[in-house]
C-alpha cells in the first residue's frame, strides 16, 4: 500500500502540476458536506468503471475516503485493474485541512 504526502500533494495544486487527480470515493452526500478542493466524486462502488472509462492506467491518482479502510480498499481495486499510480492520502480531509489545504463544500 502505497500513502501520499499530502504535503506533496498540496505542493504539486499550489505549483499546477498537470496529470494529477484526486478520488473521494465518499457517499455523494457526505462529498457535498465538504470536500478537498478539485476532488471528484466517485463512490466506491463505482470506481473501477468509472478510472477505467475516464483516466489513463499511468496517471497519478491520489485516494481518500470515509477511512483508512475505505481508500486503501479503493487503492487495492484500481491497482487490480492496471492502475500502477495510485495513492492514499493517509489521514484523509482531517489531515488536508491540518496542513492548511483548500475545502470546498458546505462545511
């Protein structure tokens, strides 16, 4: 299992860097209370159909969900079906508002 540094990560948004995304892999309901800015809605259930239909099996994808149980199980299922760069972001929203990264939502 692999675990982004959101440091990294929040660095790379700041800096623009192209070929980056981020998966919240939520409920819908729960995304629309709060979310990391730019994050797209997938819910888990509908991950790998959705990453295969929408992103090329190299790009950097960074995962995050309810819990650590829920991205490391999204991350298991997109490296299942060829994704070679994907990521947790260990800690999830709690830890990307800690180090002072940008939330959109209701929250």
């Amino acid at each position: 299992m692999v675990s982004a540094n959101i440091n990294h990560i929040k660095s790379r948004l700041e800096w623009g860097q192209p070929a980056l995304t981020i998966i919240d892999v939520r409920d819908r309901c729960t995304y629309n209370q709060g979310h990391i800015m730019g994050a797209l809605p997938i819910p888990i259930e509908d991950l790998v159909n959705r990453a295969r239909m929408s992103f090329n099996t190299q790009r950097d994808i960074y995962v995050y969900g309810e819990d650590e149980l829920q991205a490391a199980d999204a991350v298991r299922r997109l490296n299942a079906v060829g994704f070679t760069n994907v990521s947790e972001i260990q800690g999830g929203i709690a830890a990307w508002q800690n180090i002072g990264g940008a939330i959109e939502g209701v929250s």
